[in-house]
C-alpha cells in the first residue's frame, strides 16, 4: 500500500464561517451544537440513533435492541418492522405534502415531468404490482438497468415496497458487466428501457439486455420489464419481454407496502475493490433509512420549500442514497436530470438550476472541473439566485475548484459540504454540517455526528495531526454495509482485518488516506489500495487488467492511475504481447475498445503502453508502485532494490 500525500493542500489555510443568516434558520445552528451532538453520540451512541429512529421514521413494530454487534456483523434495530417505501411515499400522503412535488425530472432533450407525492405514490404502486404479474416476491432480486428518467426511482422504490432487493447496474455498464452482476445477483427479472439519452446519442439499453442474457446465460432471470424512453426499434421476446406502459394498464394502483425486518436486505449494488471480481455490497432497510435520511436532513439543511438537486446517476450510491431515498424519506422535491456535461450544451447544468429554482445542489468534482474549462460565461449568463447551499462528493476536490465552486456558482454566498463517503457506508460520514461547521478549501471537515472516524497507522492506532494515515472507523453506524453479497469472509477480510482486531475491538478500514490537522479537519488523500477513481467514478485495476488479458494478443497487463487535469485520475495499461503479435496504432485501438466491450467505457484506458516485460519483484509481483511513477511522468521515488531486472525498469523510461 502507498502512503498518501498530497502537497497542494498542505498549504491551503482560507477558513470560511457559515453565513450568519443561513445558520439561524438551519438544522443544526453553530459549532457549539455540533460538538454537543457529537459528543453526545459519542458516549452513547445507541441511544442517539434509537431517539432519531423514533422521532424520524415510521415503524409498522418497534426494535427489540438498537444494535446487536458480533464483529464485523451487525444488525440495528433488531426486530424493527418498517417499509423504506412508506417512509419515502406513504406518510407524506396524510400531510399538506401529498401534493408537494416530490420528482422533477429533466431529459437530456428537454422534456420534464413533475410527480407530486400522490402521483409517486400512484406510480410506484402500480410498478410493485407489475413486478408481482411477473412474478416478483419478496426476498427475489429485480435487476435495474435504466437510463436517468422517473422510472429508475419508481422502480427502486417499487422492490422495496414489496420486499424485493434492486440492484442497480449503472447504464455505462457494457453487456458483459450486466451480465456478471445479473449472476452474482441472482436477479429473476431485469428492469429496463429501450434506450437512454447520453451527450446527444442514444444508448441502446435494451439491446445490452438482450446480450447479456443470450443464450441463456443468466438463467435466473425470467422477465424483462421495458420502459419506452426513445421509441427506437427494439426486439421484443414474446415469453420474456414486457412492455412496462402495457402492463401498467393492466394493474392496479392499490399495493400496501410490505412490513419488512429491519435487517432484510434492501439492494445490492456492486462496487470496484482491489480483486478482479466486483463486490456486491450489501444494505438493508432500517438502518439504512435512518442514515440516509437524518444525513440528508442536516448537510444538506432541508427545509419545505426546498428544491434539491443531486447531479448523481441512480447507477451509483450517491443516487440510491441521495436522489431517491434520503431526500424522498424527508418529503423533499428532489430533481432528476437525464443529461451529462457536454459540448454540445455547455449551459445544462446551469439552465436545470435556472428552470426549476434548485437551492441545494450536490455534484461532483469531476463535473465542476469540466465547467471551468468550459467558461464562466455560461453560469453567468444564468439566474443562479436560487441557490443556498452547494455540496462535492466522490473524489478530493482541489481548493481551486473549491473556490471557484463557491464564487462563481454560488455567489460567494453559499456553504459548500464537501461529503467524503462511500458505497459501503451508505450514506455520508465526513463531512461540514453548512449552518455549524466553518469550511476550509478541500478538506471534508469533520466526522457526521455517531461517526467516530479516525486516521490510524496499520497498529490500529491514531496517529498525530498532520501525519498521514489510514482512514477508520472505530464503531458501527447504522447505514453501514452488512456483507457482501454471497462472500461474508471477504467482508470480513477487505474491510475489519486490515488492522489486526485488539481486544475484540474491530475497526472498519476505509481504504482511504487521510490527514487530520491542528483543528481536527480531515483532508482525505485518495485510495491506498488498487482502486482509482476516474471522473469520481471507482475502478479497480484488477478488473481492467483482467478485462485487457482476455484479448489473445495480450500476456500480461498492469493498470495504475495517472493524475488528471479533467478526470482526477486517469487509466494508464502496461501491456506485454503474445509471442505472435507486435505492437500497432491498430492493436492499441483494439484493445481500448475491447475493455469498452467488457466494462464500458467509464474504463477506457487514456493510454496504453506495450511493453517488452513489466518490472516485477523477485516473487514475482508486478512492482505497479514503479509503473504509477513512470505513468505520471515523475522520478522514481522509493526502493526499487527488490526488482528482479533492472533493465526492464530502463527500457520502459526509455519507450
Ligand atoms: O476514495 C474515496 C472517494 O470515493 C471513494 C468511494 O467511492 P464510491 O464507493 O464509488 O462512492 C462515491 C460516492 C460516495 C472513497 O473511498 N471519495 C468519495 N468522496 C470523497 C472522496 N474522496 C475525497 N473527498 C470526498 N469528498
């Protein structure tokens, strides 16, 4: 594992307070109350999340015991009975909120939908029954794989009302990706549409579908359910294939929400770690909502006449935790946007904000750098007045960002949260509390109140401010994964016994590097492990280098990450070829291609490199510490005395 650094931020000091009027009338008012609410759940936790479950959610039968705790295995809210979908819907229906907007919805085309509570209500009920006509019961798994339109969430929100696990597969999956998660999941029936808008083209979700499942190769599936997005021609199997408008008319709109156990499983999403084979992260349904809900109450301050923006896809967690259920939970109007950053519209984002007042707005580094580069004309040209609070989420965002961020789109008015989280937590664990918690440029601030965070050596013990670390947690919380889907012991391994347990004491390992400073402010340092974040989207090179060396002509592969301007990070391959081919412009595009073709494109190497043999140690183990070195084009720093050949190191400095 390498030891974070990152220098620029070392020197970043700018402290911004909360806005004096914005932290009057939020949530959580001043520091002194955040260090009270964190202290307080500090020395009882249990007793924190039990009063929030009691005052925040609905419960059809009240918890035994708020945490039974067997590590790494926990269960809150043991024997609890609620509905997450009731809680999102339902309870909103006897309160002036029934006809609130709950989903606004922008196509990448322009067209939009509003849906009041009652219409979601309507829809999602409908969508539950036509997953019982296909067969759907509780505890099956129903495979999501849509483009960014209403029906995503309806049909989320649909499995979970009848007790069926989603698993959500981003849409920029390829084929072979869907169907490997399609297995892992055992899904029995596919939720789909004929096809997506991305950046002006159409994405033929439908036809990727009907690939994956050739053949019969993933045989526990049964159904597809096909939402009409783009009306292009698709193939529809007469015994499997159902058209989600006609069966729509076909069922009723009354389906009472099932009771389920606190702790049965909600959705599976699959998630990059270091092995080739991505992992089914586990989440299940009162922790879950609890966390999601009471994290989205206060960072991102929501207050009734709130519009609220995630720029997030559903693909991710960022869209299950913070577009559907946490906002919805809240009886928030959250907004759904179709559309990505592109050329061809450099005003989108802005234009969506404009249209519908949004007053917090939650996107991506990634996304605020493309914006940048792309002229402050645009947001300028905008009414953005509408806006309050601004947040960051899925990578480090760089203090030059940050500010811009704040200046340009929010005015030099608005908080910014910057969120640091993760699949497996569920929901966001460090981050600014924007009525309380003053802000510096490119740190995440401070750990969510019941979140005791902590930056450890490999010992398991802290380690001073301002030194590098790994980030921890040191106790349960309740949105935390359970499991990983089918595999406990790599659970147990990825994330509780990379420091070794003392005393019974088990620390959950984030597989992050951090730094705390003078203040207790966490300055998160990127992945120690062999996952990169490109675009904030999370890539293991285990599984690009698996995917590069199903190609014949590929013998070995290694993927490291290079810093990017635009992405953050982008992929660099180190390939060595088959005895029988020799390097071309033409191969070289082929085996880009082909990792499109196994994953998507989200994994398309920025370059490959072939090589005549890659710098490996003694043992054996390809030295990818070297390779990340020669990809960012620095000297090679650290021990290089383990190699087994010095001169495969020279030659590819000299290629
Ligand atoms: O490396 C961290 C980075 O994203 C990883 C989690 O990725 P994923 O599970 O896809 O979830 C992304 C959205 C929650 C983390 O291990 N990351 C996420 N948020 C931040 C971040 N790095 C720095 N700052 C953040 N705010």
């Amino acid at each position: 594992m390498s030891q974070p650094t990152i220098e620029s931020i070392l020197q970043e000091k700018r402290l911004f307070q909360p806005p004096a009027a914005f932290s009057q009338s939020a949530h959580i008012k001043s520091l002194a109350d955040y260090q009270r609410l964190y202290e307080k759940a500090k020395a009882d936790p249990q007793t924190f999340w039990a009063e929030l479950a009691e005052t925040e959610l609905d419960w059809f039968q009240k918890w035994d015991a708020v945490l039974d705790w067997q590590p790494p295995f926990a269960k809150w809210f043991v024997n609890g009975k609620l509905n997450i979908s009731h809680n999102c819907l339902d309870r909103h229906l006897t309160t002036w909120r029934r006809n609130k907007a709950a989903l606004i919805w922008e196509g990448e085309p322009g067209d939009s939908r509003t849906f009041t509570y009652a219409q979601l209500h309507r829809e999602v009920c409908q969508f539950a029954n036509a997953l019982k006509h296909l067969g759907v019961q509780k505890g099956d798994r129903v495979g999501i794989y849509m483009p960014m339109i209403p029906e995503a969430a309806i049909a989320m929100l649909a499995c979970a009302r009848i007790g069926a696990a989603h698993t959500v597969v981003f849409g920029g999956f390829s084929a072979e990706a869907l169907r490997d998660r399609l297995i892992d999941g055992q899904v029995k029936v596919v939720v789909t549409a004929d096809g997506g808008w991305r950046k002006d083209a159409i994405v033929p979700l439908k036809d990727q579908v009907d690939k994956a499942l050739a053949d019969g190769s993933v045989p526990s599936v049964s159904a597809t359910l096909v939402v009409k997005r783009t009306g292009q021609g698709v193939l529809m199997q007469g015994d499997r294939d159902y058209w989600w408008h006609e069966l729509q008319s076909q069922v009723s709109a009354n389906c009472p929400a099932e009771p389920m156990d606190s702790e049965d499983l909600l959705f599976i999403l699959y998630t990059s770690g270091s092995t080739g084979k991505p992992k089914g992260v586990v989440h299940t349904t009162g922790g879950y909502n609890l966390y999601t809900h009471i994290t989205t109450k206060w960072i991102f301050d929501l207050q009734d006449t709130d519009v609220y923006w995630c720029t997030a896809d559903v693909g991710w967690i960022t869209g299950h935790s913070y577009i559907v259920y946490g906002p919805l939970s809240n009886g928030a109007t959250t907004v759904m946007y179709e559309g990505a950053p592109r050329a061809s519209n450099p005003g989108c984002f802005w234009d969506v904000i404009e249209k519908h007042g949004v007053n917090v707005f939650y996107t991506a580094p990634t996304a605020i750098r493309a914006f940048i580069k792309m002229g402050n004309e645009h947001p300028n040209a905008r009414d953005l007045s509408s806006l309050r609070l601004l947040g960051t989420v899925g990578e480090p965002i760089n203090p030059e960002s940050w500010i811009w961020y704040q200046q340009v789109i929010g005015g030099g008015r608005c908080p910014i949260v910057d969120t640091w989280w993760q699949t497996e937590t569920g929901g966001i664990m460090i981050t600014a509390l924007p009525g309380a918690i003053p802000t510096k440029p490119g740190s995440a601030t401070l750990p969510f109140p019941g979140i005791l965070a902590d930056v450890i050596d490999l010992e398991g013990h802290s380690v001073g401010a301002n030194e590098g670390g790994y980030l921890a947690v040191r106790y349960p919380w309740p949105g935390m994964m359970r499991t990983i889907y089918g595999d406990p012991d790599r659970f147990r391994r990825t994330y509780w016994e990379h420091i070794p347990p003392q005393d019974g004491q088990y620390i959950y390992f984030a597989g992050d590097g951090a730094r705390r400073d003078e203040d207790g402010y966490y300055w998160i340092m990127g992945r120690v492990d062999d996952v990169i974040n490109v675009a904030g989207h999370r890539l293991g090179t285990m599984e690009i280098e698996s995917a590069l060396v199903s190609h014949p002509s590929v013998a070995e592969a290694a993927v490291v990450g290079k810093p990017d301007e635009l992405k953050g990070q982008d992929i660099v391959a180190f390939v060595t070829l088959e005895g029988t081919y020799s390097p071309s412009d033409e191969l070289l595009r082929e085996l880009k291609q082909h990792v499109v073709q196994e994953i998507g494109a989200i994994a398309r190497p920025g370059e490959i490199r072939f090589a005549d043999a890659l710098p490996k140690t003694r043992s054996g183990k390809i030295m990818r510490r070297l390779l990340r070195d020669l990809a960012s084009g620095v000297e090679i720093s650290g021990d290089t005395s383990t190699l087994e050949d010095r001169s495969v190191l020279e030659k590819l400095r000299e290629g």
